[in-house]
C-alpha cells in the first residue's frame, strides 16, 4: 500500500470534464465486428448483408463504436487494471451509416484501502454518443480498478 493517497488534487481535478473525441460513423464494418462476437463469422455476414443505410441496428455495436474512439488513457497510478463493468444506455437505436459525436468523461475516481487487492483505485467513466443535432442516442459507462498485483491477496491476482 502506498504511504499516502495517489489521488492528488491534479488527478481530482480531472473528475467531470468532458473530451470531445473524433467522431464516429456506424459502419458495416463495426456491426460485423460486433455480430461476429454473438452469432459468429457465418450469421454475422448473412445479417449485415441485408442492412441499409438508415436501418435500426444492435445495440451492442456500441462495443465496437467505442473501440474506434481513442478515448484518454487515465493516469496508470498503479501497475495493473481490471474491468469490473460495463453499462449501457439507449435513447433510441444507432442506424447503420449515421455519423455521431463522442465525448468522454470520468465520472469519478474512489480510493480502495483493503480487500483482495489490496489498495485499490476505481475509476467510472461515461462516453456519451449524440447525433448531429445534439441529441443523445446513448451512453457507455464503465468502472476499471488499479491494483498492485504484487501486493493483492491470495494468487497474486486478486483470488483468494
């Protein structure tokens, strides 16, 4: 465990602000990417070849939308990182070929002193999709936890 906290009042200072990112398009390729995962390589290419430009796709081609944003790195303040969840939000579908605009956030960062990992870090972020007129069509969020394995309980890698 580290002699005092990590969070400094620089890193603090990161929690709310919101970065623009490049904007994204709904791709075939990305809903390809994303069926692939569920149905397989076959299925995946029998459904993305009867979509049109304008068509309601699924949502967890959000996966592959936020693989495509070079989202910021957060600070590495401790050797190892884990994704503990995943959340989405929909205000309405993605449709194959819109084009959208990203921001990212973090939320908040909270300190974890004990436990399996020993101390630890959490960070939530949100990457907020919106169409051109401004609107929100959905919302990722995510919790990733720093840790030491070194120091973590058990194995080494947080298990008992």
């Amino acid at each position: 465990m580290p002699d005092a906290s990590l969070l400094t009042d620089d890193i603090r200072a990161l929690i709310g602000g919101a970065t623009p990112l490049d904007p994204v398009t709904v791709t075939l390729r990305a809903v390809r990417r994303s069926l692939e995962v569920y149905l397989g390589a076959d299925e995946a290419e029998r459904r993305a070849a009867r979509l049109q430009p304008g068509d309601a796709v699924p949502g967890y081609v959000i996966e592959a939308l936020s693989s495509e944003s070079d989202t910021p790195e957060f600070p590495a303040l401790l050797p190892n990182s884990i994704l503990i969840s995943n959340e989405w939000q929909f205000e309405r579908p993605f449709r194959l070929g819109e084009q959208l605009n990203v921001a990212f956030r973090l939320l908040d960062i909270a300190e974890r002193f004990g436990g399996k990992f020993g101390y630890s870090l959490d960070f939530r972020t949100e990457t907020e999709f919106s169409d051109s007129t401004g609107a929100t069509v959905a919302r990722s969020g995510r919790s990733m936890m720093q840790y030491d394995a070194a120091v973590a309980g058990g194995d080494g890698e947080g298990g008992a």
